[in-house]
C-alpha cells in the first residue's frame, strides 16, 4: 500500500511535513507520556497530491453534452442502449411492447411514436 513517505519520496508532490512526516501524539500511561506515536492523515495526503498535481490526481468525471453528440461516431452497442433507454421512458417499462417495436425496427419498418403507444401488450388467457 502507498503510504505518505513513498509518494512524497518518489517527488510526486513537494514536501508537507504534517502529509509527509505524520503528526507525532503523545502515549499516555498512568498520566505520564510513555512515549509517541506517528498519525498519518490520507485526506490530508490526497488534498496535498491533488493541490500540487491536479492532472494526475484530479477527481475524474466526465460530462458530455448530448446535443454535442455524433450519432455517426457512435458504437452500435452505445446506440442501442440510448434507443432502449429512450423506449423505455417513452413507452414505460413494458418487455411485451418494447419487444415489439424492436422487433418491427428489424424488420425494417419505422413504426412512429403513436403506432408504438398503440400497441397492447399481449393479455393473459382468463381462467
């Protein structure tokens, strides 16, 4: 495990003596100091590597404008789980209908909004 002594030895961030060398605490033993021992604070550590080296320790997130998309750039896969997602808020979460829409957009035809709403899906058999 990377502690505060490596990172800061391997020159990745200038040298913090509280992020480097710890902060030395006091052991008590019957109210007498019995010695001390060394407390490393990670938080501290990681605001100092982020602080002093933000390309290689920024927190990463990445946002994408959908208008700023290309369709035409975009993986098959990435496509259908858009065009899934999109049925999905639009029709609601019905296998039976998404299904069937799926199934008329292989087959080439480009069923519309209203004909897609306009499907029923299949009622069960009365007992």
């Amino acid at each position: 495990m990377t502690n505060a002594r490596t990172v800061t030895g391997s020159g990745l961030i200038p040298k913090s003596p509280t992020a480097h060398e710890g902060l030395r605490k006091p052991v008590w033993y019957k109210g007498k100091i019995v010695g001390y021992e060394t407390e490393y604070s990670d938080t501290l550590l990681l605001a100092v590597l982020k602080a002093n080296n933000p390309d290689k320790f920024r927190d990463r997130l990445e946002q994408t404008n959908v208008l700023e998309m290309d369709p035409d750039k975009m993986s098959p896969e990435l496509l259908d789980k858009i065009a899934n997602h999109l049925l999905k808020q639009a029709l609601g979460d019905n296998p039976a209908v998404i299904a069937e829409v799926d199934r008329r957009l292989a087959a080439g035809e480009n069923p519309t909004f209203e004909e897609a709403k306009a499907i029923e899906a299949p009622k069960e058999p009365r007992k």
